[in-house]
C-alpha cells in the first residue's frame, strides 16, 4: 500500500482538485489518502466527509482541535498502513502517474526518497504569485511532491521547531542516516498559482532567513547552492551589483559589475508585462529583502549563506 499524506488548513477551495487527482492515479497498487485538517473553518470538513463517500479509494480524515502547522503531518505518519508515504500539500494537484513514476524510482533498496517534478498550474503566473516549482534534486526535500520508504523514515517526525523548513529537516536526516534520495522527473505535480497582496509578496524572501540554519546544521546542503555559498545564480549577481554600486563611489567603472543582474534579470524574469519599470522596481526591492533576510539568518546561524 502507499499511503498520500496531505495536511490542509482552509484550503476547501483547492481540495476538491487535489483529491480527485489522488482518486485518479493509475496505480496498481493500494491507495490510502490520510487528511490531516488543522482545524480549518471553511467547510473543509463537510467537503471531505463527502468525498469520503464516493471516493473510490480509502480516505481517512482527522480532524485537529488545533492548528498544528509542520507538526500536523506526524499525525498523518502515525495513521499511515503503506509501505511508501508520499507527500502532496492540499493546494497541489497530481498527475496521473505521479505515483507510479515516484514508485518506480525505488530500484535499489538503498533508496529512500524520491523527490518528483513540481510545476505552476498555469504556463503564465502574475508576478504577484507564490507556487513551487522542484526541477531536479535541490536539497529541500519539499512536502509538494515527495515520497518516502516508510523503513527510512523509521521513527524520525517533521520537528515542529523548523518553520518553513520541516521537510527540508525530515529529508536530511533521513539521507545522513543513510539512506539515498534520487529525483523522479516524470512523477509530476502541479502547484495552484496562490495570489498575494504586494505586502505579503514583497515579505516572502523573509524565508530566506532561515537557510543558513539549514547549512549550519547540514553541511552537505551546499552542495545545492550556487558555489556553495548563494541560493541561487541571480542572487550572486545582485550581490555583485551591490558591490559595484558600493565601489562606484570611488571608481564609476565598478558599475559594470552590474551587468550580470540585468543579464540574469532578463533571463529568469523577462521584462513583459504592461509596466516594466514597475515589475524591475518590485523585483530589485524583493532582492534586497531577500538579501537582507540572508545576513540576519548568516549572522544567526554563524554560517555564511547569500
């Protein structure tokens, strides 16, 4: 049996999408579906126990008194009978092979994690977005899309303590245990494309923060960072041009150290839209908290990340 452990909080909107695409994966293996509500006041309960009735497969639900965030997902574990847990989020919606392309990655009995291929729901999302996207083994072990061998998680539970970064947590002490993660590309799940408000957008990089934690107690995270020390390939050069601005007061010509960001600016973001000034502005302002959020957590953490 593979056991689909999903924890909602007022996301009835979203649930309807994602059980149906449980419901219709084509495995012939057994299917449970765990739904660990965190005690959502939307309808997500009267929506579950409908589906409960005319679902095709077993789907169990358990409903928390209180809102448990990372820690919900144990109770799911804990209720669990498969010999494989997987992973979706309640704004998620599977394709129909994800499960049996995740399943097909455990050829070696050293496997214990298959991290899958996460993408927008849509081809063209609003800047002012939020969604994930998982395109190879990137070292965070997201709970959008990943399975593992219940024998590795053992009696290892996502630590309530790591906000925002419980899977990522989960993930790394199963592999320093010993057990081996691999990337399954065609165990796709699409990510609904969530609106934010330009405050809550513009805050977001504040999740930043915590990823030299993640470096500091898992070195071997690194290794997924550019040069082992940026999260990313654009957030180096913006560190770049922050220097040639800094410098230009003394030489102009350090300006060109920019030209990497702009470079990388129009490669990864693009410059369409109806006001493009106004998306270079939002972008550059989102770099810098990102930026800012990276040197409080370095700080923190005593572990350089950028």
């Amino acid at each position: 049996m593979v056991s689909v452990v999903v924890a909602t909080y007022n996301r009835a909107t979203f649930l309807p999408r994602m059980i149906g695409a449980i419901m219709a994966q084509d495995l012939p293996e057994a299917l449970e579906l765990i739904i660990v509500d965190n005690g959502s006041t939307d309808g997500t309960e009267e929506l579950v126990r409908d589906a409960i009735r005319t679902a095709g497969r077993p789907i169990s639900y358990h409903r928390l008194e209180a809102n448990l965030g990372p820690g919900s997902r144990n109770v799911g574990i804990e209720a669990a009978r498969g010999r494989f847990v997987a992973f979706t989020d309640s704004d998620c919606a599977p394709e129909p092979g994800w499960l049996r392309e995740a399943l097909a990655a455990f050829s070696e009995p050293g496997v214990g994690i298959v991290q899958g291929h996460t993408e927008a729901s849509r081809d063209r999302a609003p800047l002012l977005s939020h969604y994930i996207v998982t395109r190879k083994l990137d070292g965070s072990y997201s709970t959008s899309n990943i399975v593992y061998r219940r024998e590795a998680i053992g009696d290892l539970r996502f630590d309530p303590d790591c906000l925002y970064w419980e899977d990522v947590d989960l993930g790394w002490r199963v592999v320093t245990s010993g057990w081996k993660a691999v990337y399954a590309d065609r165990a796709i799940v699409r990510h609904e494309v969530i609106p934010l408000s330009p405050m809550k957008w513009l805050s977001w990089p504040r999740h930043f923060e915590n990823w030299p934690a993640k470096a500091a107690r898992y070195p071997g995270f690194r290794k997924h960072l550019f040069l082992r020390v940026w999260v990313s390939p654009i957030h180096f050069v913006f560190d770049l041009a922050l220097v040639g601005v800094a410098l230009a007061i003394w030489q102009p010509f350090a300006l060109l150290l920019g030209i990497p960001y702009v470079v990388e600016f129009v490669h990864t973001r693009g410059l369409r839209g109806k006001f493009p000034p106004a998306k270079i502005a939002a972008h550059v302002a989102w770099d810098f908290v990102a930026f800012g959020s990276l040197l409080v957590g370095s700080a923190r953490s005593r572990a350089l990340v950028l």
